[in-house]
C-alpha cells in the first residue's frame, strides 16, 4: 500500500505508471448498484416501444433503461 502523499509524489513526477496501485477489477459505486422494477404497460404502449425498438435496433429493455436515465438526469440537474 502507498499513502497519499507518496503517490501524489510519484503522480506528479511521471517517472513511473500509477494505475499499478489501483484495485481497478474490484471498483464499486456506491448507490449505483443495480435494481430491477416490473411494469405493467398498456399494449399499445409496449407495441411501441417495440417498434421503436426494432427501428434503432435496441432491445426494448435498454432503450427504457435509457429513458429513464436520461429524464432521471434532468430531474437530479433541477
């Protein structure tokens, strides 16, 4: 283990590769794991999110993770 100050040092130095003292396999997030939800749609709405699906070539899982990542972005902005 390296402290703090001794890897500023060798940071700012360039001598020497930094990421060897970094546990890069085992990052966490913390409050970013993973959670699932189950909806209930209306068919009309499911048949288009299929549709929309099949245009760009998403499955329909990742396009509604995408939506709503994107509007939960602009609700944790405000």
């Amino acid at each position: 283990m390296i402290e703090a100050d001794e890897l500023d040092r060798v940071f700012d130095q360039g001598e020497e590769d930094v990421d060897q003292y970094f546990d890069v396999e085992n990052v966490s997030y913390p409050g970013r794991e993973p959670r699932s939800i189950a909806i209930n749609l209306p068919a009309q709405v499911f048949d288009a999110l299929e549709r929309e699906a099949g245009l760009t070539g998403t499955p329909v899982r990742e396009l509604v993770e995408t939506w709503v990542q994107e509007r939960a972005r602009r609700l944790t902005a405000a």
